[in-house]
C-alpha cells in the first residue's frame, strides 16, 4: 500500500501515535477516491476541526483513515451526533 504511512513521530508540532495503536494515514485523495467523495471535502472537513490534519509539510497533509470513516458514519441521520455536515 504505496499510499499509507504510519506515524510514529514527525515533530513537536504532531502527536506522537501510542505504540499499541497502530493507523492508516493517507493523503486526501486516496481517502476519498475509496468512499466516493472530493478531496476538497476531506479537507475542507479537517479546516473545519471535524477531522485531524497531520502536515508533513506546507504541501503534504495526511488523514487517518479510520477517522474519516468514523466521522461519514456519526455524521449521517441517526448517527452517533447528528449531522456535522
């Protein structure tokens, strides 16, 4: 899987992932190209504080997948908090 990464630690400005807790992050287009939505979405969503951004630098963010997912499944009616989006 050519597109994953998973953090361990990047800097001081990025949250260093619990050695038990290992994710799926990726860039916003092959999130979204799997669940059918934009890019821009994804990360207008990250803008909006809905989701987290990891920046590797000025031109490369990432996502957690499982995050993103989670985020489509508590947003949708009847979900875990109503509809976010």
């Amino acid at each position: 899987m050519p597109n994953k990464i998973h953090i361990e630690k990047l800097n001081t400005n990025v949250a260093v992932t619990a050695a038990s807790e290992f994710r799926d992050y990726a860039k916003a287009r092959p999130i979204a190209d799997k669940i059918g939505l934009c890019p821009k979405t994804i990360r207008r969503w990250a803008n909006k504080g809905f989701i987290k951004r990891f920046k590797l630098s000025d031109r490369i963010s990432l996502y957690d997948e499982k995050e993103v997912h989670d985020f489509i499944q508590s947003s949708k009616v009847g979900g875990k908090s109503g509809g976010a989006l």
